[in-house]
C-alpha cells in the first residue's frame, strides 16, 4: 500500500466518526497542555526562587549566633549572644579573599508616619552592607560612616515601605518617621528588588547599627554578619577561615561546641533549588496522568474501528493486503491522532502559561525543551496505544472478518 493511499485512508477514518475523533484529540490536548503548564510554573518558581535568594547578595556568606541554652532548654538557633563587632572587624582584617563585611543588627518594630503605621523589619547596619546584599538607591543616601560614629537617628527605607507610610511615587527623604516611638529623619529610598520572602528587602528600614545597639538593643552584640567574598571560587576557603578565626577568638577548641553557626549562599541556593525540581517532577508527574488517561482514550478508540471496520479489513485482506499493511493503517491512524492534539496541546500550554503570568501571580517560564519532550510524547503515546488495536487488526482472520456482522 502506497503512503498516499494511508494518508488518504487516515483521513477518511477520522472523518468518519468526527464527534469521536474530536473527543480523542481533545484527551491527549488537555494532557499535553496540562504537562507544558506544569512544567512551566514549576520551571518558573525554581528561577523565582533562586533569583530572590541572589538579589539577597551574592558570593555571601552569613554568621549567624548559635543556640542560647537555660537550665537545658534551648531557645533555638540564632538566640546566643556571641558575635560583636569586634569579631566582624577580625573578619574584615584577618580573612583573605574577603570583599567586604557587614555587621547587622535586626528586629522587627512598629513604624509611624503622620497618622499611618506599619511592622517592618529594622536593621542596624554599616556602609558595607549595600556592597554585601547587591542593594541599590533610588534616592537619597545611604547609611555613611560618619551616622555611625555619630549615633545618628537616619533612616533609609525600602519601597514597600515607603508605599505603606507615604504612599506610592512620594519621594520620602526628608520626612520623619518614628521607630518604636524614637524620631527618624529619613535620608534615602533604597531600589526595589522585587518579591516576598527571604528578609524582602523592599520591606526594611536601614539605621546605623551604633544607633540601633544604643536605642533599641542596648548591648553591643550583633544579630548576624553576612560576608561577600571576592568571588564564588574562593566561598569555601572564606568559610574555613572564618570559621577558625571565631574558634580561636571565642576560645573554642571543638568545632562542634562552636557558639555561632555559618550559612553559605550556594548551599541555600542549591538546596531551595533542588526543592524546586522536586517540585517541578511532581507536577509534572501529576500532569502526566492526563496523558495516559488520552493514551487509554485513544486505545479505546481504535479497538472499536477494528470492531466496527471488521468486514473491511476481511475484504482488504481477501484482496491481498497484507498483515503489516492493517497493522501500518491503524497504527498511522492512532499517531496522526496524537500529533494533532499534541499540537494544539504545546500551543494552549503556551498561552495557558502566558495567562497565568499575565493575570496571575505565579511566574511561569516555557522552554523549547517542554515543547519537544510534549511533541515526542503524544507521537510515543500514539504508537503504544495504537499498537495494540493495529496488531489485532492485522491478526483477524479474513473469512471470519468477512462472516462478521
């Protein structure tokens, strides 16, 4: 049998019972837009969340206290009084490889501003810390060294910030906001860098950590130090170093008695990573299950063809079609199937995912890769759940498929 024949034949078959072609199509459309779909938001949140992790600050490195424990209860990790600014200046000095340090002192405290208020997270910090967390200004200044030494009472604050206590495109500097009831001038309006989640630093106000320890803390003693070291390669040597420098200071002997703890921003971006391929595979996985549901779909359809179609394949055979012909006729059949709904598939996955972007709040991103694996997908679906109905087919008995009625 020529291909031209199958081709022509295919087409008449399909057209011949539409309604149900449409409804078969219409499974293996909705599987594969459903895996494109998933696949896309899964693919999204993992950029999305490593993005915010980096916009955090790259290269870093944070120290963290360790556990402060009373009477063998523990008040969980980051508790401990143990780091100071002594021990970020040693870090600065001591340790190679080092960009540049930022001690950081933070909590949480209420804001007002002429009748509006807001929670936000206050961080007492240096100079240093712009270079350390990547932070950028839209106006103003930020903290200098000279509002440290002079326990200056300045604020920097973040957009949403500034959208909660002023209002958007106000331009904050100058105006004064009260931090736990203390008078703040604010001096600068940091760049928005987006998202939730992650200490969001659109939602911080920035004071000079001499003041934060004088007016709020009352001690000398520092929430975290975040370090950037010169570049990615040299993360685990900064690490090490740092790690014994604070042994010998704190005149600990075991690593494992260490009063302070160290976070290292690959390690938190590859884990939040690998979360999201995790992700990523089970929806996947989910989205999958449609496909096979089209793939039985289709079976069950070409089973009643060969039901339907026995005579003709008895009068075909008696002719002189051969088994493989049947068996390529109704294989072809299931695969055109399949490749038409894959098609419409890959294209409503697209702009069901450009929908869920556009109108949503979930970032999705489409690949080529989603769209191939999808296409090569409903064409392997269409050959597996053809094959069956193909070889039974072409295995009927022409006398007996010329009897039938």
């Amino acid at each position: 049998m020529k291909l031209r024949d199958i081709i022509e034949e295919t087409c008449f078959a399909l057209s011949a019972n539409k309604v149900r072609s449409i409804l078969t199509i219409l499974g293996i459309v909705i599987g594969i837009s459903s895996v494109i779909v998933m696949l896309s938001i899964g693919q999204g949140a993992q950029n999305s969340i490593t993005s915010r992790i980096e916009s955090i600050g790259s290269n870093m490195i944070t120290v963290y206290p360790g556990v402060q424990r009373s009477g063998g209860i523990s008040s969980g990790r980051g508790s401990a009084k143990t780091l100071t600014i002594s021990d970020s200046d040693a870090i600065a000095s001591e340790v190679t490889n080092v960009k540049a340090v930022s001690p950081e002192v933070s909590s949480r405290y209420q804001i007002t501003a002429k009748g509006t208020n807001t929670n936000s997270q206050v961080c007492g910090v240096t100079t240093d810390y712009t270079i350390v967390k990547s932070l950028e200004m839209q106006s103003g200044d930020f903290i200098s060294s000279q509002n440290n030494s002079n326990y200056s009472k300045v604020a920097v604050i973040g957009p949403d910030v500034r959208d909660d206590l002023f209002g958007e495109d106000i331009d904050p500097v100058g105006k004064t906001i009260k931090i736990n009831k203390i008078s703040f001038q604010v001096i600068g309006l940091t760049k928005s860098k987006g998202g939730t989640g992650f200490g969001s630093q659109d939602d911080m106000i920035f004071i000079p950590i001499s003041t934060a320890q004088r007016f709020f803390t009352g001690d000398e003693y520092l929430s975290s130090i975040a370090v950037a070291a010169e570049n990615s390669e040299s993360m685990t040597i900064v690490q090490e170093e740092i790690t014994q420098l604070l042994l010998d200071r704190h005149n600990i002997s075991d690593s494992a008695s260490a009063d302070f703890r160290i976070l290292n921003q690959e390690d938190v971006a590859e884990t939040a990573s690998s979360i999201a391929k995790t992700l990523t595979l089970l929806l996947g996985f989910v989205a999958g299950i449609s496909l096979i549901v089209g793939g039985i779909g289709i079976m069950n359809m070409m089973l009643t063809n060969v039901t339907e179609r026995t005579r003709e394949i008895g009068l075909r055979k008696a002719i002189g079609a051969k088994p493989k012909d049947i068996s390529l006729q109704f294989l072809i059949e299931a695969t055109v199937l399949t490749i038409i709904g894959g098609n419409i598939g890959i294209i409503l996955g697209y702009v069901i995912a450009w929908g869920v972007t556009y109108f949503g709040s979930i970032a999705t991103k489409t690949t080529i890769f989603s769209a191939i694996l999808a296409f090569c997908v409903s064409t392997i679906i269409g050959i597996v759940f053809g094959y069956y109905p193909a070889r039974r087919a072409s295995r009927l008995n022409p006398i007996d498929a010329l009897r039938y009625e």
